[in-house]
C-alpha cells in the first residue's frame, strides 16, 4: 500500500516511502549519541534528546536561533501545551557533510519550499534487561506538522522498535517496519498517524536505539 509521491508538485503529494540515503557514512554520527541529555519530560530517564532547527539556502544549512517545541494536547496528549526545551545540536556534527546530506534527503524528497523551517530532533532511546525504552510514550500520533522524516541510525543489542502507520488510531496498521541503520521514512502527517512499539534488550545488557527525527514545519517557536 506504499505509495510515493504524484507527478504533480502540489502541496502534500506523496502519502509515505522508505528509501535508502547511500550517501552517509553512519559512522560519522555515532559518536554524537553517546553524549546526549536526558529528556526531562518523560519519567524513566530512558530518553535523551537533542533539538535544533534550520532552513536550506543553495544547498546550504542556516542554523536559526534557540526554540521551544511545541504542540497542542491535540496531537500530544502527553505532554500537550507545554514549551518543552532541549539541547542543541552539537556544532560539530552540524558541520558535517553527512548532516548536511541527511538533511538535503529530506528536503529534496519532500520537495519543501526554500524557506521551509526544519526541525531536526536527535533522540537515543535505551533499554536494559530490568526496563523497556519507548520511543513514543504518547502512543499513535500525530505531530501536528506537514512532513516527517524518520532515519535510522543505528540498532544496538535490541528487539522491537518496529514503525507503524496508520489512517486511524483505531484502525490497523497499514505498514509496520523496523527501519534498518541508513533507512530513511517519509510521512505526510497530514494523512498518518504513526507510532513506534518499545525496544528491549536482546542479549541480557543495555540496548540502544539512535535516530533522528526531522519535520517541517519545525514545530519550534521563540
């Protein structure tokens, strides 16, 4: 039921795909997981998060200045209406070109206006043998933007976090996948709703799941 998007260049014209970014060498990013904030608004301290946003100009990244993410409890029942503030991007892997190609993929697919504000929100979600790690505690959502990227960085000693898609949160999912490191899933949020089921260890010892998330809008304000 995957389907890309139209011929057309209007507004919203592809629902979801996965596709393969060949262009990023992952190692580049690991290092940058490994020291990453907790995310204070969510209980069990089993996620760390960081949060920058941007725009492209001529295929160029333009850092734009410190928000707060922010969305409404219609989207987020959890943790709805209220200006949630995180850690910036590292300036260093800002500067990468794997950065930069990772968030050129997402643009050029998503064919998003030059001026487009983006969010690019880098999360590790861990889990040990005594707890499970949820990367969506707020169940089958929305986000509340236009476009979402979800790229996979890297999958270490777990089983589960696998993506769903649906139409409705009642509904079943009309695709489930584990994203594999170097994968890339493209989502109209105006026509899915998403969610991704808890990881836990495979192997008795801590487990990590890196990603980044990437939106437009951005979903930041001052």
């Amino acid at each position: 039921m995957q389907k890309v998007w139209e011929a057309t260049e209007l507004e919203y014209a592809f629902l979801f795909t996965v596709r393969k970014v060949n262009s990023i060498n992952l190692e580049g990013f690991k290092p940058f997981f490994n020291d990453m904030p907790i995310d204070p608004y969510i209980k069990g301290n089993y996620r760390s998060r960081r949060l920058s946003r941007f725009t492209v100009a001529e295929d160029k990244l333009i850092k734009l200045p410190h928000g707060h993410l922010f969305q409404s409890k219609n989207y987020n029942p959890l943790l709805g209406d209220i200006k949630r503030e995180f850690a910036e991007l590292d300036d260093a892997l800002i500067e990468l070109d794997i950065f930069k190609n990772l968030v050129l993929a997402f643009t050029d697919s998503c064919k998003l206006h030059p001026e487009a504000e983006i969010g690019v929100h880098q999360i590790r979600t861990t889990c040990s043998p005594d707890n499970l790690g949820n990367p969506a505690p707020e169940g089958i959502h929305q986000d509340g933007t236009d476009f979402i990227g979800i790229f996979s960085v890297a999958r270490d000693n777990i089983i589960g976090g696998e993506t769903h898609l649906y139409t409705a949160k009642k509904e079943k999912p009309i695709f489930n996948k584990i994203l594999h490191p170097g994968e890339l899933l493209l989502v109209n949020d105006h026509e899915f709703y998403h969610f991704t089921t808890p990881i836990k260890p495979e192997m008795p010892a801590p487990g990590t799941r890196d990603v980044f998330v990437l939106t437009s809008p951005s979903l930041l304000i001052e």
